[in-house]
C-alpha cells in the first residue's frame, strides 16, 4: 500500500474521531481539547508514514526493476528460486534483476533465497497493487542435486524465507517446477494439481490425460518412448515427494501450504548433469537402470518458461492496493456510525428517563393531601424540573434535536405533551388567610379590680368571658397584655399597679385555656399613654384600663403547636365595656 493510501486512511479515521467528538455529549473545553490531540495525531501519524515509507525505500534494492510491467499489469508475476536451467533469464545485464516477461506472465530471478523478502517488499513498494498476483516458483533440477543434507538445508531455508514474505504478500502460492532430461523432444508439460495422484498433459494448449497422451502416438516408436517417458515421470515424482516435498511440509504454527502445482517437462540433455547424482542414486536403488539423458548437444536449447502452468495459479488480480483501501475505510466508517449509533441510543434513553423521572416525582407530590410547608418545596421543586423539561423538548422541537440524539433515534417528542399538561394543571395552594393584628380588647379595670388593687372582682370572670371572646391562640402571634392607670397618685405605685392587673388578666387566661407562657408578653405603663384626659371623672376612668392584642413574631406560641396530641386553642372569651 503506498504512503498516498495509508496517510488517506489516516485521515479518513481522524475526520472520522473529529465526527465522533462532535456528536458525543462531552463538556466543550473537554470536547475541543481532545479535537486539538486528534488533529495533532494526525499530524504526527502522517509524517511517521511518510518518514518509514522513505527509510523502507532507501534500505530496499528498487534499483534494479526498472524493466518491471507497468503498474496496471495483471498477469501472474512469478518469483523464481532454485536451480536455474542456463539460457532461461538474461544474466548480461549489470546492475538489474534478472526478469523476464512472456505472453502468459513476468519471472523475476531470486539469486539467493535470502533475498526473497526483501525482493517481494521491493516489487510491493513499486507495485502495490501486485500483493495477490505474487507466487514463488521453485526449480528442482534432479540430475543437479549430489549431496541430500545440502539440498534439505536449501528447502528449508526456502521453508522459513517463504514464511516471512508472506507476512508483507497476502498470499504466495507455490509452484514445482522440475526439467527432466531426456532424449524425446515434444514440448509437453505434465502437471499435478494440489499434489494429485495422476497428472494432466498441457501440449499445445489443450488439456489431455495421460492414457490420451500415449493414444495420440503416430507409431509404435513413438509409443515405446511415450511409455518410457511415463515411467520416469513417476519415478522423479516419488523421488520428489520423497527428497523435496517433505521438507516443505513441516508441522508448526507457520506450516505453509502444499504447492498449488507439479509441472514436469521434457528437455534435451544439457550436459551440466552432476555424475552420481541424488536422482541417479535413489533410480538405480529402486530399479536397477540408469536414467540415460544422451548425450550433452554442443549447442544448449533455452529451456522453457512454464507458462502453460501459470493458470493453475489463483487469480486475484481484482484484489488491488484501492480496494484494501477501500475495505479499510469502509470497516472504520462502519466502526465509528456503531459508535454513533450506540452513543445516540444511550443520549435518547438518558433524556428518556430523566424526564420520566421528573414527571413522576410531580405526580407523587402533587397528590399529596397535607399542603405543609416541606411539601410545598418538593412540589416547587418538581415543578421547577418540569419547566427545565419543557424548555429543552419545545427547543429540540423547534430548532431539531441535538446531533448527539439524532440519526433518528429521538423519541422524546412524545413527552412534551404530558409535561406541558403537568405544567398547565398545576394550582398553586391557597395561602391561609393571616389574622391582621386586631384592635386591642380594652378591659375597665373598675370593672374587674377593687380600687388600688389587682384582685378581681367576684363578677370578673363574666366580664373576661364576654370581652375576650374573638381572642385566638395561633403559632406566630403573641398576646401582648398592657396595664394602665389614671394619673392620680404616687406614679411608681401607679406602674407597679398596671402591670400587676396586667399579669392577673394573663394568669386568668391561662388557667382557663393552657395556654403557655411562650404566648404572653405582659408589661405595666402606668399612666404614660392616656386615651383621655386626666382633668376630668369620665377621662380618669378611661385611663384606667386592660389592653389586649395580637402581635405577630416568629417563634410565639410554637411549643403549643408542636406537641402531637395537641389541638389549636379556641377563642377565649373575654369582656369589653
């Protein structure tokens, strides 16, 4: 994939954060601080991609391909590892891979297996597209092999160099390639799908099977030579199975597949065989007779590309970097809408609730009978929280829900009715009507005490019934209970006199009604506060007087109220002139 795709698919995930932040319900300095690390992550992602696609360019050999097909090339690209029949590749030309391309697909030469990662890492970092038309051939000579330790070793130094190309590749199938010498000159290929127990016959485009093959013999020569070629394919088969194809199957966690194809053909004898070769060996072991390639011609024929196989090789040429890409993108978009999906349930069922809840904490106090103060509060208070409710679903309603609840899960539309038929049917409570402070109950003290004294009178008592009669006890109100006299005599008498009247009025009523002393206030003016004049009979008797009155004052009469098995007081009864 190149640097363009993979800083595409960085940005392409960092709008996809950006999107995210947006439509999450995060506190704002919350939400733009993490937008600015977004950002900054992107920025640093971008210019680590293209810092590690330059090292990985400048450590690569991407030198040497400078004949490679163009990028849009689909064919099959084939990596070749082994022994290479001369004549095969261009080996004049210095400073470039060796490669070759032919009608049915490009042959890149791997030297050395060593360097099969690293030519595949090159070929992808110049042709991303290619991950899926990339397959390793290996060619197994088997008159060029003498020594069996060395060529296990080779295999699986091939076993373990193929397990780490497929970790840069998406797929590296694998093709057996095998020149068998011999003295019949037909161009035919024998291959062997999946390692299957008989082969099929590739000449000049058609597909025949073995039996048809040697039908096909024009005379019994031609048939004898056909029979002897069928032989010694199976022979180098079971040899093969048994000296190459084992070492490329070895159990583990890494174990690679079985290769895709055996293909076998026939060439001239090229007279670089090794004498007392491990194919030589294993023959005359197993049958007596030596496997006779003729003798060497002076002039040596190329050996053939085995094009006639590559359509064995799976094909996924459709499979390109953009459509990796594309598939990417697609899984992270599919990612982050779960994410919004998820995000914007849980913010409905959240708004859901919560106005469910308020609406019925309202109901559960408004049916409350008992009106007392704390009740009261708990009513204004869910009330305050229906009103916030209204607010929000009428400005959801009129200017659309919030981002964070769209994508069209918003269900609190059908709420906002019932909370504004809440909010509607309230009515508030009636305040109770306050006793204004009355004018004051006046009592002649003539009337209830023996002249200069604070005894009542034996007829006292009807008096303060009848007078007293509209005086109510209620928590808050205090009796205030005032003594006068007239200004005749000694003043300080005269005072002393007043308030002793004054604390005889009080100490009457609370034997009469219980009433505790936190509801009285008693106090003694003397002749200080005349209603009358002084000079006269008629003004003297006025002055000389009882006043009662109701004043209001926090804390008065509470323990009267607070007792639980107490009632209010009733009226007294008093008497007035």
């Amino acid at each position: 994939m190149t640097a363009r795709l993979i800083y595409g698919l960085v940005l392409w995930g960092g709008t996809l954060a950006l999107a995210l932040l947006a439509l999450l319900a995060l506190p704002t300095p919350i939400r733009l601080g993490t937008m600015v690390m977004v950002v900054a992550v992107i920025a640093v992602a971008g210019r680590s991609v293209k810092r590690r696609v330059r090292r990985r360019q400048q450590s690569l050999p991407l030198s040497g391909f400078a004949a490679l097909p163009a990028p849009g090339y689909r064919r099959p690209v084939i990596l070749v590892c082994g022994v290479v029949p001369p004549g095969l590749f261009d080996e004049r030309a210095v400073g470039q891979a060796a490669l070759r391309v032919t009608r049915q697909g490009c042959y890149v030469r791997v030297a050395e297996v060593q360097r099969l990662p690293d030519m595949v890492a090159s070929l992808l970092t110049l042709r991303p597209d290619w991950g899926r038309q990339l397959s390793v051939m290996l060619i197994v000579d088997p008159q060029q092999h003498s020594d069996q330790a060395v060529l296990a070793g080779q295999l699986r130094a091939l076993y373990h160099q193929l397990i780490l190309a497929r970790r840069r590749a998406l797929s590296l199938p694998l093709v057996l390639i095998s020149y068998l010498q011999t003295q019949c000159s037909e161009s035919v290929w024998f291959s062997w799908e999946t390692a299957g127990p008989a082969p099929n016959v590739r000449l000049n485009g058609e597909v025949l099977s073995v039996e048809a093959w040697q039908e096909q013999a024009g005379n019994g020569a031609d048939r004898a030579r056909r029979l002897q070629t069928i032989v010694q394919l199976r022979s180098l088969v079971s040899w093969l199975n048994l000296a190459v194809v084992s070492h490329l199957t070895m159990p583990g966690r890494h174990r690679i597949d079985l290769p895709v194809s055996w293909a076998i053909t026939l060439v001239p004898a090229m007279g670089d065989s090794h004498a007392g070769s491990l194919w030589e060996r294993w023959l005359i072991d197993r049958t007596g007779v030596l496997a006779g390639g003729g003798r060497a011609p002076d002039n040596v024929t190329p050996v053939p590309f085995p094009d006639p196989v590559l359509a064995l090789l799976p094909r996924h040429g459709g499979d390109t970097a953009r459509r990796r890409a594309g598939i990417i993108a697609l899984w992270m978009f599919t990612a982050a809408a779960v994410v919004a999906l998820i995000n914007s349930a849980w913010q409905n069922t959240r708004l859901m609730r919560e106005v469910s809840d308020d609406l019925s904490r309202y109901a559960s106090v408004y049916s409350l009978s008992d009106r007392n103060p704390p009740q009261l509060a708990l009513l204004e208070d869910a009330l305050a929280a229906l009103r916030e409710d209204a607010r929000r679903l009428d400005d959801h309603y009129r200017h659309g829900e919030p981002l964070s609840m769209a994508l069209g899960l918003y269900r609190a539309e059908r709420l906002r009715a019932p909370v504004w038929e809440a909010i509607t049917g309230y009515s508030p409570p009636t305040p109770e009507p306050v006793a204004e402070p009355s004018r004051p109950v006046r009592l002649d003290s003539l009337s209830l005490f023996h002249s200069g004294r604070a005894d009542f009178k034996p007829d006292a008592a009807r008096v303060l019934i009848d007078a007293l009669v509209n005086i109510k006890v209620r928590a808050g109100w205090l009796i205030v209970i005032t003594g006068h006299t007239d200004a005749t005599g000694n003043p300080v008498r005269n005072l002393a006199l007043s308030r002793a009247r004054a604390e005889a009025v009080r100490d009457w009523m609370q034997r009469m009604g219980g009433i505790p002393d936190s509801c009285f206030a008693v106090q003694g003016l003397g002749a200080s506060q005349p209603v009358a004049s002084n000079e006269t009979l008629q003004g003297r008797a006025a002055n000389r007087r009882v006043d009662i009155r109701l004043v209001r004052e926090e804390g008065a009469c509470e323990l009267l109220f607070s007792a639980p098995d107490r009632q209010p007081v009733a009226p007294l009864a008093t008497t007035q002139p």
